[in-house]
C-alpha cells in the first residue's frame, strides 16, 4: 500500500526520505518543523526522538559519507542512538541546530 506524503506520520515520512538519500539531522529538524512543531528545543527534542526510534526499529542507519560514500557507524544501535543525542545536546547550538555528525539512510527495501 502506498502512502501520500500528506497521510504519513512523521515517522514514516523519515523513513521514506531517508529511502530515497541520506537524510542529515538538519531535514529531520525541518520535518519535525513542518508537523508544527515551533520551539527550539521541542523540535530538537522531537528530532532526536525520531532519529532514534526509526533507528532502534532498525528502519534506518546512522553513519557518515566519506570518500567512499555512506559508512555505517560500527558502534551499537545504543551507541550509536546515545552519541547523535550527545553531540546533538552538548553543540554550542544545541538549542535547534545539530553539528553535522550523523547522517542516516534507509536499508529497507520497498
């Protein structure tokens, strides 16, 4: 079954961005933004909260683009889930806006 844009949660519509390219917490912020959600750090609380859960879910994958292009962190998914909070929550501009140090994509097909 497919989905409008307009009927997906915020979840599903990660999901489904993080599908189509790697996604950086920036676009995250701006979904959670355009689900109405006007505070700093409600957003980025919002946004953190979904990175983590589609991670947890195993829908996507955090990581970093190099060279080479998309690498997957190697730590576990709580590390992993524990170190976007962290660098995310402890930036200078942690109030709504991350550092670039994750990216995520999508590895369910369909």
């Amino acid at each position: 079954m497919i989905v409008s844009e307009s009927e997906r949660t915020p979840l599903e519509d990660l999901v489904a961005r993080a599908g189509e390219d790697w996604i950086d917490p920036y676009e995250v912020l701006y979904l959670v933004h355009r689900y109405g959600v006007e505070d700093a750090e409600l957003r980025r609380d919002t946004a953190i909260g979904l990175i983590a859960q589609a991670a947890w879910l195993g829908l996507i994958t955090p990581g970093l683009i190099s060279d080479s292009g998309f690498e997957p962190w190697t730590s576990s998914m709580a590390d992993s889930i524990w170190r976007i909070t962290a660098e995310w929550v402890c930036s200078p501009e942690s109030a709504g806006w991350p550092r670039r140090n994750c990216l995520v994509r999508c590895d369910i097909e369909g």
